[in-house]
C-alpha cells in the first residue's frame, strides 16, 4: 500500500500546473500572428498535445515552455509546436468532385491555353503529407496520355510542417480502395507490408517547399490553379480573407482556386464562384 502511495505521489508531482489564461493568450496570439492557426477555442487540445512535449524539455510549467518558444525557439521548436496543434491529415482521392472539375473542365481549358509554352502552373498550398499533389500528377499524366513528356507538368506543393514535407518526400503510403486499378500498377510500385510508394515519376514531378502562408506570395511565376484544401478551417475570417486575396494576386487572368467543401469565401471576394468549392479569377 506505501508504494502505491508513493506511485500516486510520484505521478502527481510530475504533472503540470494547468496552463493560466495570460499564457494561453500569448501563445495563441504568437501562433495567429505568426502562422495565422486560430486557437482560441482549442485549450484543451493545448494541454493535452504539449504537457509531455513541455515535460520532456525539463520544464514544469506553460510559462516557462511560452517564453522558450517565444524567446528562444528555433525553427525545430516552432516546427515540432504545430506539428503537436495541427491535424495533416489527408488521403487519395479526397473530394473527388474537385478532381472531377478539375479533369473534366479545368485541364482541357489550360491544355488549348498552353499549346506554345507547353507548361502548366499548378500549387498545392498546405500540402500536407503529398497525397493531393501526387494526386493531381496522376490526373494531368492520364490526361495528356503520350504527350505528356513533351509538357512541363512540374507542380509547386507548399505545407508549413517540415515533418508533413518529409514524409511527403518518400512518396510511402497505405493506398484506398477507390484508386482506379491502372493507377496502382502504373503509378506505384510496393514497398514493405501493404504500403506503395509513388514511382519517380511521380514523385519528380512535384517540388516541395516549406512555406508560410501568411508570408507574402513571391513565386516566380502566377499559377493557373491554386489547391488550398482543408486549409483555412485552421483560420479566422479576417486571415482566410486576406490570404485568399494574396491567392487572387497570385492567380492568372482566368485560372482558378480549389477549396473545400467544408470552406467558403464570402460574397466579398474578387474571385467568381463557377462550381462547388471552385472559382476563377
């Protein structure tokens, strides 16, 4: 019975103080200002996600982790904090009716409007562990068939977790059951249990980069489509609209940006709505 006592002391001394309102506001407002992830009303997913990352570094408390962070952190830290709040969670063949649009209008539009340059400007923003920009490759390359070789089909896939870009990188997943058959065979290759990974071709088709979408949009070229899926849920209305006007700034005249059905912009935007969680510029 002592030592079940001394067991139950143990445990309770090595918890944390819950974590007092000044501190919960000065982590959710660093977190909104710098990356724009609304937290408000996520305390409780704060205090489960970070108390055994905060007790790991030697610290016994959120005030001494908040002001590590803020002070000192470094781009590991701050990678390893939104990794611990934020959900990448994604999966082939998510929302197939964008892909159908996108197949459907969207590629036979921009394949007339390339016929010269014969290049296509294509960004996932917030793209996650790569299913949707791997995702996209497979639909231009069915597309084009044997003329894809002669086309710069090389897409842009951005996300702000360096862990979500790396296992992005390796291309390594559990495939679904909806993948069409010919996919599987031409686009994958198995790799160890039930998991594929995308062949090179694939893979080389798609250019990840860590980037922050609150940052100013300074890509080298505009895109003829923007994915930005499942993105802005993380985001209040006053960051999704001006994020969504530096998406308009970086769009061409008459190309498009894809949300997702669970998002909308409001009636303000400079974009036209021409289908569901689709508009144009």
């Amino acid at each position: 019975m002592d030592k079940d006592n001394e067991a139950v002391k143990e445990k309770i001394s090595g918890s944390l103080p819950p974590i007092n309102d000044q501190d919960f506001n000065r982590l959710v407002t660093f977190v909104q200002k710098k990356y724009g992830i609304d937290l408000r009303q996520k305390r409780q997913l704060i205090t489960s996600r970070l108390t055994n990352t905060i007790k790991g570094m030697g610290y016994s408390s959120f005030k001494e982790y908040v002001d590590f962070i803020m002070s000192k952190g470094t781009g590991d830290d701050i990678n390893h904090l939104l990794s611990k709040l934020t959900t990448n969670y994604t999966y082939f063949m998510r929302e197939m009716s964008a892909f159908d649009y996108f197949n459907g209008h969207i590629m036979p539009e921009l394949v007339h409007k390339h016929q010269r340059d014969k290049t296509l400007a294509i960004w996932s923003a917030g793209c996650s562990s790569g299913e949707e920009p791997y995702n996209i490759t497979m639909y231009m390359l069915d597309f084009l068939g044997p003329q894809a070789s002669g086309w710069d089909t090389r897409l842009l896939a951005t996300d702000l977790s360096l862990d979500a870009l790396n296992k992005a990188k390796k291309g390594i997943y559990e495939l679904p059951d909806n993948l069409p058959p010919d996919w599987k065979r031409k686009y994958f290759q198995p790799v160890a249990g039930r998991n594929f990974q995308v062949n090179s071709r694939v893979r080389n088709n798609v250019i990840f980069q860590q980037f922050n979408l609150m940052e100013p949009i300074k890509f080298k070229r505009k895109f003829d489509v923007i994915f930005c899926r499942n993105v802005m849920i993380y985001f209040d209305q006053q960051t999704k609209n001006a994020l969504t006007e530096r998406f308009y700034d970086a769009t061409v005249p008459g190309g498009y940006l894809i949300i997702s059905t669970s998002e909308n912009l409001t009636a303000e935007t400079r974009y036209k709505r021409v289908g569901p969680s689709i508009f144009q510029k």
